[in-house]
C-alpha cells in the first residue's frame, strides 16, 4: 500500500490526522498535510482508508 496526496487540492482540515495519526501530521508551516509514512502497513489500512474517506477535499489516496 503507498499513500499519496495531492497537495494542489488539501487546504489542511486535518481529518486525516485525526483518523490515522502514525500516518498524516498536520503541518503548521504549509497548512496542508505531511505524510509521515508514505508505505504503512497493511495493519493500517482501515484507519488509512477513513483518512482518504474523509478528506474534505478529496485529497488522499491509496495506491496498491
């Protein structure tokens, strides 16, 4: 599983940390996300999957 993110469409709501935090980090400086682990495990599938679920802006994706 690689994790991917398209920085043109995150305006950084943070979902994503919410739902996966070992894996997106809110970055203060950008405004957008930070992907701390662009290859996680598929143990965090779930939790990944709700991270690009609820996206606002439809940002994230996984890739197999």
């Amino acid at each position: 599983m690689r994790v991917s993110a398209d920085y043109d469409l995150c305006q950084g709501h943070a979902m994503c940390e919410v739902e996966a935090p070992e894996v997106f980090a809110y970055d203060k400086d950008t405004n957008q996300v930070r992907i701390l682990d662009s290859h996680p495990d598929e143990s965090r599938r779930p939790e990944v999957a709700a991270a690009v679920k609820y996206c606002p802006t439809m940002a994230l994706a996984i890739e197999d």
